[in-house]
C-alpha cells in the first residue's frame, strides 16, 4: 500500500510539472564573461534531477567499494558464527544422546567461532570424562575459565560435579570446600558436600553442615532427617573408649529435640552409654522414652541397665506391665531386674512367664544363670541347651 501511494504521488507531480512546463516553459539563462548558455526550465529541472541522481549513485559506489572489504569481513564472520552455533547445537544433541566421542568433537571444532565458548569447553569436559578421559577433561576445563575468566565459580563447581561422578573424592572435596566458602548459601553445592561426606563417612563434617542444611531447606524435611539420624547414629557409634564418656554426653546434647525421640538412636546412644559404665543416664533417657511410647526394643535394653536405684527402676518396670502384662520382651526386663534387687523367685516366675509366652533364647539363657545361682545344675543345663538351639 505504501509503494502504491508513493507511485500515485510521483505521478501527480509528473503531470502537474508537464502541465505548467506546457503553459509555460520558462527559461534558465547562465552567463559567464562573453559565454552565455540558455535553455527552458522544464529541461534544467529535468537535468538537474538526473545529476541528483547520477551524483548519489556515483557516492554510494565509492563508498560501497571503499568500505567492502569490512562488510566481506563481517559477512564472513556472520557465516562462520550461525555455522558454529549449527555445529554446537548438534554437538550438544550428540552429548545428550550419549554421543560422547561425535559430541566432544563436535564442541571443540566450532568452539573458535561460536558466541558461548564456555559453554562449548563445558559440555566438551562432560563428554571427555564419559570417555574416562580426565586429562582432556581438565584441559577444557581449563580452556573455559581462559575464555571467560569471571565465570570461574561456574567452571569450578562443574569440575567438582565430574570429580565426584568420576569418584575422584577428595579432588572434589577441596574443590567444594573452597566453593562453599566462596558462596555459603549456595544449595547445589550444599547438596553435593552432604552427598561427599556421606559417601567418604566424614561423619563430623557432616555434623557441622548439617545447620545450614535445615537453614536453607536444602532438601526435603524427610531426607534431611535421614541425613540427620545416620550422621549421629554414626558419631555415637564410633566413641570406643570410657575416656571419651564426656564427649559422648555433649554429642547428645547437640542432637534435635525430635530426633532424640528416635528409637534407634536411643537405642545405639544408650548400648554405648552402658558400654562406658553411663547407666543412670541410660536409665533416664529410656524411662523418659518409655513413658511416652512403647519400644519393644527399648524396654528389652532398659533390663540391661544397673542403676544406682534399682528398686525404683524395678518399680517403673512393673508399671508397664499394667498394659503389657503378657509381653515376653517386658517379662525378660522384668526377671532380670528382679535378679539385680536379689528377688529370685520373683525373677524365675517372671523369665518362665517370659518363655511361656515366646521362647527367646536370651530369656533361656538368663534362667540358665538363674538356675546356677540357685545351685540346680541340671535345670540349668537344660535351659542353656534350649537357649543355644533357638540361636
């Protein structure tokens, strides 16, 4: 519509000229010293039209061929560009489709004349250590920083990501370090460190990020408290000296008030609390468990506690029995403690109840010890026999 309009318009003036130039032509007169030149006006205008035109015509070409060569040069470089960015994309569909060796050359070959270098070098690296190629991968690791130095956080945290997919642990656990320090809110690299520890049961490093997990909800709720419960199951299980009674005891106190309702946790804490002679802060912790949930296996371990108030913790026992009167578990505790307060018929009712109702040898073997104390070698004998056979 417009280049109509424009045609419409040069004809109108076309003809409006003609018209006037046939009512009345004019003339243009140029005089110089005795030379005079004299010709109509319709004729000067149209000359002077076409040298307008000739003129600019004239300068476009000159300027065209003066600046030729920096169009050729940047013409040249549009092509190579849109055809590195071609190679790229297909290099990056290799990669994706599990084209290690296509892709990787792909990647490198465009990479001189593509508009995202770093991201070339990167996928290049995944492809080379796809390959089990370490060296050619930190060669490109090394390319992209070169290319795009303030992307150095980025280049880093892929190197740890190939690192520890290529189990190179401890390449990747310093390179992390350094990162987390760097950036201490970052997720992904939160998630990564949580992931290396765990698998290089650096437990105490766990324990210490373990804050800025829950801070950041770097994970779900429920994962998190995975993490959490197998990073201090494992801390309580490695204190192997009496000594260390102390450091056990504040360990405890830096666990969360949830996970510290944890049966298993309770349960691992309080074996290495009587291991190391803590029986009164067994009992207490066990007793505090028990009044709030029934654990068959706490109440089983709260028999093997021997506190410093054994009539009471006896006492405690039998409380328990008002809802779980025939559990074989809780008649064992019970028959055990009555043998620590010295109550021994009480104890061997209490531990034939136990086998009446469910045959465990643990409970064979303490009516064995019982039945030694009470000087009935053979009924003693043949409890031991029965326990061994249930093993």
């Amino acid at each position: 519509m417009k280049y109509l309009f424009s045609f419409f318009a040069i004809i109108f003036i076309a003809v409006s000229a003609g018209l006037l130039a046939h009512q009345d032509s004019g003339y243009v007169l140029f005089g110089r010293g005795y030379n005079t030149l004299e010709m109509s006006l319709s004729l000067f205008l149209v000359l002077l039209i076409f040298s307008y035109i000739f003129g600019y015509i004239l300068v476009r070409f000159i300027f065209r061929t003066w600046t030729m060569p920096e169009h050729l040069k940047q013409w040249r470089s549009l092509r190579q560009s849109k055809k590195a960015r071609k190679t790229s994309l297909q290099g990056l569909i290799n990669l994706s489709q599990g084209q290690w060796k296509k892709a990787e050359r792909l990647l490198t070959r465009s990479v001189k004349s593509s508009d995202m270098p770093l991201l070339n070098y990167l996928s290049a690296a995944k492809a080379a250590q796809k390959q089990n190629a370490p060296e050619r991968r930190d060669h490109y690791l090394a390319l992209a920083h070169k290319s795009m130095p303030n992307a150095d956080f980025s280049v880093k945290l892929t190197q740890a990501e190939l690192q520890f997919a290529l189990g190179q642990n401890e390449q990747a656990l310093a390179t992390l370090v350094h990162l987390h320090r760097l950036s201490p809110k970052h997720p992904h690299i939160m998630v990564l460190l949580s992931q290396l520890y765990l698998q290089l049961k650096s437990w105490e490093d766990l324990r210490l990020l373990l804050p800025h997990l829950h801070k950041h909800h770097v994970f779900p709720e429920k994962k998190l408290l995975e993490i959490e419960k197998e990073t201090f199951t494992e801390l309580v299980k490695q204190f192997n000296d009496k000594t260390e009674s102390e450091k056990l005891l504040q360990l405890w106190q830096h666990i969360s008030r949830h996970l510290k309702k944890d049966e298993d946790l309770i349960e691992v804490y309080c074996n290495k609390l009587i291991e190391f002679e803590q029986n009164d802060e067994a009992e207490l912790i066990l007793r505090n468990a028990l009044r709030k949930e029934w654990h068959p296996n706490l109440i089983k371990q709260y028999g093997l506690v021997k506190s410093s108030h054994l009539e009471k913790q006896l006492t405690f026992a039998e409380t328990l029995s008002k809802d779980h009167d025939n559990n074989p578990l809780l008649l064992l505790t019970l028959g055990r403690l009555c043998m620590y307060n010295d109550l021994w018929g009480k104890a061997r009712a209490y531990l034939e109840a136990s086998v009446g109702n469910k045959e465990l040898p643990e409970t064979y073997k303490e009516l064995g010890l019982l039945m030694e104390y009470l000087n009935e070698p053979k009924l003693a004998a043949e409890y031991f026999k029965k326990g061994l056979f249930l093993n």
